[in-house]
C-alpha cells in the first residue's frame, strides 16, 4: 500500500462515520484512498538544469565565477484524506466550511509547483606574506520563485532573493600554530501572495565574526580552539514584527595522532542558534509537508553543549571512523504534531524545551584485494540518534539506527557497487505519532569512463532499491502517504568540460 497502517486506519474509521451519517459518495472516496498502490498521485517532475563558471589563476592568487539556473515544475502528493476532516475537529461534509458554491475550502485540485531559480557564485583568493598565507573570499546570490498551481489556477507566488558572503584572513604557520579569522554576512528575504501564505513577508540577516586556532604542542598532541559571535535579526514589516539575537559560540578540542595514521580526540562545543522565520512566524497551510504549520514570535535563542569523541584509522589499505557525542540544549526548537487539525490538515506546532541528544556514526572500507589494474573494496556504515525533549518526551523525525554495507570493484576504468542499506523500526516517535517499520534496501550500480578517469564522459547504470521495498523515513513529515520511490533503474551519460 501506499499509505502507512495508522493513516490507512484513520481513513477507514472516517469512511465508517461517513456511512454511519448517510453519506456513502464520502465513504467510498476515502476507502479507495486507504487502498491506493502503485505510482504516488500527481507525484510526476519535470527538471532542467543549466551551468557555467570561469576561473582565473596565476601565481598570486585565483578568482572563479559560475552561473546555474535551476527550473523545475512538479506535482505535489496530496495528504489523503485532508479536507475532508478526518481527525479530531472535524464531523461530516455538511457540517465543514464550504464556500458559496458548495465545495470545501480545500478542493480536489492537484498542487503543482513550477520553480525558477538563478545562482550566482565567485570564490577567489589572494596570496600574502609575512604573517598571513591568504586572503580567501567566496559569495553567492540567488534570485528565486516558484507558483503553486491549484489545477490550472494560479494559487500562492513566492518569490526571494538572497546574498551570502565570507572572507578568511589565513594565517602562516608559526612552529605549530596555525589558524584564519573572518567575517561571514548573509540576507535573505521572502514574500509571499496568496491564500496559502503560512508566513508573511519576512527579511532574515546575519552577521557573523570568527576565528579558528590550532596549536601543535609535540608528541603528536594538537590543541584546537574556536569562537564565533553572531548578530541575527527576523523581521516582518507588514506585520510589525522585529527580532534580534545576540549569539556566541566557542569549542575546544585535544587530539593525539600516532605515527601509524591512529588519531583519537575529545571536543566541547558550546552553540548558539536563533529561530528561523518559519519556526517563529509560521501560521498556516503548508502545501510541501501538506501539515498546518504554527510558530511562535516569543521564542528564545537555542543554546547547546555538546561533547564528541572520536577515533580514526587511515592506513594505504584502511579508512576507519568512530565517534560518539552528547548534546544537551537549552532552549531545543521542534516542530511536534498534536491532536488538533486546521483547515482539515493536521497541525504541527513548534515548540521550545530542554532536550538532550545522544548518538554515534561510525565509517570504513577496506581494500581487500589489489591487481594490476583494480582493486575489491569493502565499506559499511553505521548511525543511530536518541533525542529527547523535557516534558514532551522523544524528540520528533529522528532516524532510527541505519547500517549499510557494500562493496566497490574497480577494473580500469570500471567501476561496479553493490550496496544493502537496514534501517530498524523507530518506536521512539513524539506525541500522536505511530511507530515507523523498518524496511532493507538493495542497490547496485556500475559507472564507466570510456575516455579514462579524467575524461569528459560518465556511463552511469543504476539499479536503486532493486527488490521494490515500501520504505518511509523517520525523519519525514509526509512518510505516511509519501513512502521512498520503488525499484528505480536508469542509464545516464554525464558531460563535463
């Protein structure tokens, strides 16, 4: 099926109130709903991209600019069920809002998207001397929009701009002492015009001023320091609205490296982060995660503590990585799905707690085999997360714990993969939410560079969750009705020059 257990169950106890309250047209488009397989509804997309870029460099320095335009339009898949007021709040058809010709706010339309977007960015650098290796710069501008189409209707516009910009003052190394300072400014702003605006306009700024520090101290010990202060504002001139965060971070690191490529370490963080636009000002439909979004313009700033440790292995055959942290937050931001719904969807309210965090990641492959002109490499990987928030419970959309194992053959200019990806079942779910299965992934792949490795042209064959699994990811919003594509086969050739 294409939807989960519980939204199939839900959708079967409405389609029984609808019979019950003498409208079986009701009841019989929500059974055909809760039984739907196959292809996901208006689930198609249709994408074009464009690039180019120059680069200069010479002895002093280098400068690069590249240019992309993105252009996409795609269906958005409806949540099941939505507007028709299933759930808590809502009773039958003729007790729902309608408008004056008698359908309900939220029609049968399908919701497509057809987005715009053009990108600038430069990077380039300067060589100095004396106390500083370089200047280092890199910027990028984005003039963005899209229009949701409700059928051939012209629904909500979004339209956006945004700038970004950092410079690194890189410093020569000083017996050991190494380092770079720097600004970093980005602006962005968004306005929206339509009925399913979920934020009014808004304009976000940061400031942002840093250093990072690193001090060999012999041994193979190494001791490293950061800092950061931020200045962060929100506004919302159509409603009166006008935030500003003073944010300072810091971390500070030991580590110890052997001669034989072993490295252990210990790291503390202390973090600072504002709210964005969306978890402060949100106050609607939004058509992405088909959920009613509410934010809250009082909250705080989110602080953190934070400890790492980690341990790493780098040999000519072996690349090995362990860590493990703990995060305890202060202030943690969250979007948690309550009970309620509005305008027949369900709403997701954010919310504001202590939370506490726990979790590893861990990396490897080994080359198990050389020949003359190949190799047979093994990977796997490993994460699990545990987060919970103070007087909610556990934290929402986290995965559960995932491993992968694979293996890599290179023959010339050959390359063939095969990769299974577990994922276990998540129980550990917020409020109102119901345990998410866990599903196996199969994929395999095999790339081909006729022209040699560093030629123009890439031969991709690709087979991805080969054996058809209904998967759905913890962290997703729209899991429920929006599982992981099915078996996906597709042959590619890539150009580069």
């Amino acid at each position: 099926y294409l939807l989960s257990p519980s939204l199939r169950a839900d959708l079967l106890a409405d389609a029984a109130d609808y019979r019950a309250a003498g409208e079986p047209m009701e009841a019989e488009e929500l059974e055909e709903m809760a039984v739907m397989k196959g292809r996901i509804p208006n689930s198609a997309a249709r994408t074009f991209t464009l690039g180019a870029g120059l680069a200069f460099i010479d002895a002093g320095g280098d400068i690069g600019v590249s240019v992309q335009r993105y252009d996409s339009r795609y269906g958005v898949p409806m949540r099941p069920g939505a507007g028709h007021g299933h759930g808590h709040d809502a009773g039958p058809l003729s007790e729902r809002d309608e408008d004056e010709d008698g359908h309900d706010d939220h029609g049968d339309a399908p919701v497509s998207i057809d987005l715009v977007q053009t990108r600038v960015d430069l990077r380039g650098s300067v060589k100095l001397a004396g106390l500083f290796d370089a200047l280092r710069f890199r910027g990028a501008y984005a003039d963005y929009s899209h229009i949701e189409f409700e059928g051939d209707e012209v629904g909500t516009r979004f339209s956006g701009d945004g700038i970004e910009f950092r410079t690194d003052l890189v410093q020569a190394d000083r017996g050991g002492w190494r380092g770079r300072s720097g600004v970093q400014f980005a602006d962005r702003s968004l306005d929206i015009d339509g009925a399913e605006a979920f934020t009014p306009d808004y304009a976000a700024r940061r400031l942002g001023l840093f250093t990072l520090q690193s001090v060999k101290l012999g041994s193979g010990l190494t001791l490293e320091g950061a800092g950061r202060f931020e200045r962060a504002r929100v506004a919302a001139n159509e409603i009166g609205f006008a935030r500003s965060f003073d944010l300072w971070s810091a971390a500070a690191g030991l580590s110890w490296q052997s001669e034989n490529g072993f490295t252990v370490g210990l790291t503390y963080v202390r973090g600072a982060r504002a709210p964005s636009p969306e978890e402060l000002l949100s106050d609607g439909v939004h058509i992405a995660t088909q959920s009613y979004e509410l934010g809250d313009p009082d909250f705080g700033k989110e602080t953190s503590d934070s400890f790492e440790a980690y341990a790493r292995l780098q040999t000519e055959r072996t690349n090995f990585s362990l860590t493990l942290f703990r995060s305890r937050f202060d202030g943690f931001i969250s979007p948690i799905l309550t009970e309620q719904e509005r305008d027949g969807f369900p709403l997701y309210q954010y919310v504001q707690a202590p939370a506490r965090f726990t979790g590893l990641e861990a990396s490897g492959d080994w080359q198990a085999l050389r020949w003359a002109d190949g190799n047979l490499t093994l990977t796997a990987t490993a994460d699990f997360t545990r987060g919970r928030l103070a007087g909610i419970g556990p934290a929402s959309l986290i995965p559960p714990l995932r491993l992968r194992g694979g293996m890599e053959v290179r023959q010339g200019a050959l390359r063939v993969k095969a990769e299974v990806e577990w994922n276990d079942r998540q129980g550990r779910v917020g409020p109102e939410t119901a345990t998410v299965p866990g599903f196996t992934l199969v994929n395999l792949g095999a790339d081909w560079h006729p022209m040699g490795d560093d030629g123009p042209l890439t031969v991709i064959l690709s087979a991805e969750n080969l054996f058809d699994a209904v998967g759905r990811r913890a962290a997703s919003i729209t899991r429920d009705f929006v599982p992981l594509p099915g078996r996906d086969i597709r042959l590619t050739a890539r150009i580069a020059f």
